[in-house]
C-alpha cells in the first residue's frame, strides 16, 4: 500500500490542476427543496446547481452537491440518515472520526495475519456516511489501487495524509476541496473485503500512524 499510495501522491498532485472544480457540499434533498429555493438558501443561480449536477433538480432523499467556495455539512448538521454531527464533533480534535453512524474497530492498526495493517477498519452499514476527517485536496478518487475498491486519499494542509478504502461509492473528484466533516464517500464493501467497512489510514511523509493515536476517540470502542 506504501509504494502505490506514494504514486498516487505523486501523480495527483502534479495532474490535479487539470481537474480543478468548485470546492461544494452533497445534501440530502428534502421534499421541500426545488432549483429556486435552493439557489435562494446558498446564494446561487439555478444554471450553478443544474450545470453542478448534470442539469438534474433535486429529488427528496437523495444526495444533491451544492457548489461552494467553503462549506461543511450544508444547512443542517444531519448527514444522511446517520444522526446529527455537531459543532462539538467537528470542534473535537484536529481529525475527526470518519464514520459518525459507527463507534467501533473491527480490526486495528498493527500486525494482522502476518503483515502490518496500515490502518484501523471501521465496521457499519452499507451506504452511510464517509466524512474527511480534517480540511483538505482529494488527490485521489477511483478504484484502481489493488483490492482497496473505491478508495480516496486526502492531502491536508498539515501535510498529513488520509486514506479511505472499500467505499461504495466516492463523492469526490481529484482536484476537489473538501472540508472536515464533509461528506466525501459512502461506506461499503467495494475490492477485497469480507464486509461493508472503511478501511482508514493516516499517513505522515508516507509513513502510516496509528489512527488512534491521532483521531478524536471520544465513546469509540476499540
């Protein structure tokens, strides 16, 4: 994972500038929301949210992306179907916890059948939420990297790192600004994987941490 996690970094980094877009937010549509009132709740024009979103409206319950300059979660702190993330959560720690439906750990970070498992496994239901862990670039969003299916990986700011395997479905483009708490994949069990979870890593100068050792903890089981 080292060696092709490295190349991604290496090539997304260079390629990104050619697939810059508006940094934004995915909601869950409401009965309520049309093209006008949403356009009227973000300060947008109807033609910024229907050229977002391949010219379709919104449909209630379904995700729709919100272009923006800056943004966490959209209106309201709700993220899918997944219970409130709050002010307090997102305050908690410089990375927070990237599966807020989910306070378990499936497997931990060390030796595991013989090799080094270079992240923590999150177990929960397929299809909740994904979110970054702390502001940053996607550099990379595709299922190319072995058996990891759908994987993200997240430059931030501090120059760290994050890694997020195994999703059902990724919500991000390289190039893409994301936002701690924002919704960034949906959890699954895409590649080599027994059952839906997310495979997690945090990386510093391409070394693997312990991702407990880092992430705001507060009520997980480990």
């Amino acid at each position: 994972m080292l060696r092709m996690v490295q190349a991604i970094i290496l090539t997304f980094v260079f390629a990104s500038c050619a697939n810059m877009m508006r940094s934004g937010k995915h909601i869950v549509a409401e009965p309520s929301d049309t093209l006008t009132k949403l356009a009227k709740d973000y300060d947008l024009s109807v033609a910024e949210l229907r050229a977002a979103n391949s010219g379709q409206s919104p449909v209630a319950g379904r995700l729709y992306f919100i272009p923006q300059h800056r943004g966490i979660l959209g209106r309201s702190t709700a993220s899918f179907d997944d219970g409130n993330i709050t002010e307090a959560y997102l305050n908690s720690g410089e990375f927070v916890w990237p599966v807020p439906s989910s306070k378990q750990i499936s497997s931990g970070f060390g030796k595991r059948w013989g090799k080094h498992h270079e992240g923590i496994d999150i177990p929960g239901r397929s299809g909740t939420a994904i979110v970054a862990a702390s502001d940053g670039k996607v550099i990379y969003s595709g299922s190319g990297i072995g058996g990891y299916g759908n994987i993200t990986v997240i430059l931030h700011d501090n120059g760290y790192h994050t890694v997020y395997a195994h999703a059902k479905e990724n919500l991000t483009v390289a190039g893409q600004r994301v936002y701690k708490g924002q919704v960034i994949a949906k959890l699954g069990q895409s590649g080599r994987s027994t059952g839906p979870h997310l495979h997690f890593e945090i990386r510093r100068n391409s070394r693997p941490l312990n991702p407990t050792q880092v992430l705001a903890m507060d009520g997980i089981k480990r």
